[in-house]
C-alpha cells in the first residue's frame, strides 16, 4: 500500500456538557488511529451518535481534540493555533451535510466558490479568479454564468455542487465529506456521488466519506471504518467488510440494510438491531457494544477489546471474532 497521507493517532473528541448540577463529560470519540492514503476514500459508518462527525471536524481542526495526534505533512495539528492552521486548510477541505445552510445566503454563487481563492491565492488578479471559478463551475456541472445568483435560487442538488466546487477550488489533497448526499433526494444522491467520484479520479484527491447509508459506502469507498459509541470497531477493505464483516457490530449493520422483498414486505424488521444505543455519557463497561450483542460474555462485560489484526489486515475489535459461527 501507498505511503499514507493523513496519519490519525488515537484520537479523541471529549464536550463538556452540563448535567443538572454538575458538568460531565462526553467522550465522542475515543482512541481512533488510521491512516488515509493518496487516492482513496475511506468510508466512516455506524448509527447516529457514533463520533462519525466529530471525528470529520476533528481531523479538520474545526473542533478541538482532547488526546492524540493529527499527522499531515510531517506536522501534528492538534499542536498548531488557528493561524499556524491557516496554511493547511488549503489541502484539507470540507463538504457538509445540509448544502443550503451551508451555503451564505447573502454571497453570491461566485462568492462563494472563489472565497477561498481570495483567502488562499491572494496573488491572483480578478481575471484569474474568474477563469478559476468558471472551470470549476463546469467540472461540477454548473454553468458559469449562475455565478451571480444566490444559493435560494437553487436546488438541494445544484447547492451540493456548489458546495463540492467551493471545497475542490483549491485543489485540496483531502476533503472530509461529512454525509454529503443525506439530505438529498434518492435521484440526486447518485448525480453528487458520481461527480464525487469523477472529482477523485482526475485530481487523485483523499477523501473520508461519512455516511450511514451502507449502500452509498459500498459504492464510494475502498475502505471502511466502523464505529461505535465513538470507539473504531472493525477497519479494513471495502470489498471484504461488505462479503465477510467480522464484528458483531458490522455484521448486524449489513443485515439492517433494508431490500425490497416483494412477496414479503415486512422481512426487513426481521433484521433491524435490537436494544437502543446507551448514552454516551454513561457508555458500558468491557466492550461498548455488549449491551446490544448477541455474543456477549461475562469477558465482554469486564475487559475492552482491543483492536486485533485479521490475516487480510483488517483490524476487529471482538475478543469473540475469531470463533463466531
Ligand atoms: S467483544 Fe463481546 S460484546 Fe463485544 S462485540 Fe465481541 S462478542 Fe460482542
């Protein structure tokens, strides 16, 4: 495998939030380490609540980590202050969830798009800028001449292209796209991931693909990481997650995706994961995950496990993997 680009070494994101009277801690995402290689997209999954979005905001320094390291370029960015972050924002970039509140409703399209040129390419003329922003409004199937309408004028869709063109503009080695089509429409879902991919193959940009629709997973990523009550539970290639996951948690995920069986409409309830998410406030002793486990031992309840190697290097974090039916 490729020299890795983005190297995340057991990070963690703690809120403080208030509880009654006093102030608790909520640990959103515990120890994670992985690393990201040029090209790829690594696809985060897990339910609601998982540390899947903290994570994103995290690497990208938008939040603060409690623990860990952020490895870009040989520099660790968890130690820098916002301006000494400032030059790496350009390789690192962003794409949000919702594309319409994402988006300045005062700013023009073109606004927009070319606001991180401004910032980052300050020797640009205004010429250059234009011809910039106009190929990039092309390559994301915009026409140029939108550039001088705002974000209301457009749909979920064109906002998501804008947005997509806004974090593509600087050429970036990485961008963190934290559930980029959820909020669309089926149909449109695939236009942004197609564009998406096209993106990836002709800039070979790095991309970390949050989502919790497996389906769009399976189509976007060459690898997948799971977590779970903010913690990594199994991490590896895309195509043998999705033909052989080994965690309890990515088996009972995959069986959750709900198909359309015509002779018996209702067989997905037979699949959905049983028990609620705990609180992360209060998350359970031994593995986070035992609560809600049809495997669970009293081992489980006592000791965490740790993230252990399978022989094809993904990394399962089961002490019950290895002998599961
Ligand atoms: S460690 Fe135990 S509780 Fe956790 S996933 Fe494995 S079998 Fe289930």
């Amino acid at each position: 495998m490729s020299k890795a680009l983005l190297k995340v070494e057991n990070l963690s994101v703690h809120y403080k939030v208030s509880g009654g009277h006093r102030k608790q801690v909520l640990k959103a995402v515990t120890d994670a380490t992985f690393e990201l290689h040029p090209g790829e997209t690594l696809g985060v999954v897990g339910e609601t609540g998982c540390g899947k979005s903290s994570l994103g905001k995290a690497i990208l320094q938008l939040i603060p980590a409690a623990n860990g390291r952020i490895i870009w370029q040989g520099q660790d960015l968890c130690t820098l202050s916002p301006a000494q972050m400032k030059p790496y924002r350009k390789d690192l970039q962003l794409v949000f969830q919702d594309p319409i509140s994402s988006l300045n409703p005062r700013m023009t399209v073109g606004e927009i798009i070319g606001e991180p040129l401004r910032v980052h390419s300050p020797q640009l003329s205004s010429t250059q800028r234009s011809a910039a922003m106009a190929e990039m409004m092309e390559r994301v199937g915009l026409l140029p001449e939108m550039a001088r309408r705002y974000p209301n004028e457009f749909s979920g869709g064109q906002c998501q292209r804008i947005s997509i063109a806004r974090a593509m503009i600087l050429n970036p080695s990485v961008i963190i796209c934290d559930e980029p089509v959820s909020a669309l429409d089926v149909s449109i879902q695939a236009q942004i991931c197609n564009l998406l991919r096209a993106l990836q193959r002709e800039t070979g940009v790095s991309m970390v693909f949050i989502s919790h629709d497996l389906s769009i997973i399976r189509y976007m990523c060459h690898r997948v990481l799971v977590m779970y009550l903010g913690r990594m539970m199994e991490i590896g290639a895309g195509k043998t997650f999705f033909s052989q996951p080994r965690h309890p948690y990515s088996r009972a995920l995959i069986k959750a995706v709900p198909t359309v069986d015509f002779d018996n409409p209702s067989a997905y309830l037979d699949n959905v994961i049983e028990g609620e998410i705990p609180s992360p406030l209060n998350p359970p002793s031994g593995c986070v995950f035992r609560t809600r486990c049809a495997h669970a031992t009293p081992q489980c309840v006592q000791t965490r496990p740790e993230l252990e190697p399978a022989d094809d290097g993904t990394l399962i974090a089961c002490h019950r993997w290895r002998t599961l039916p």
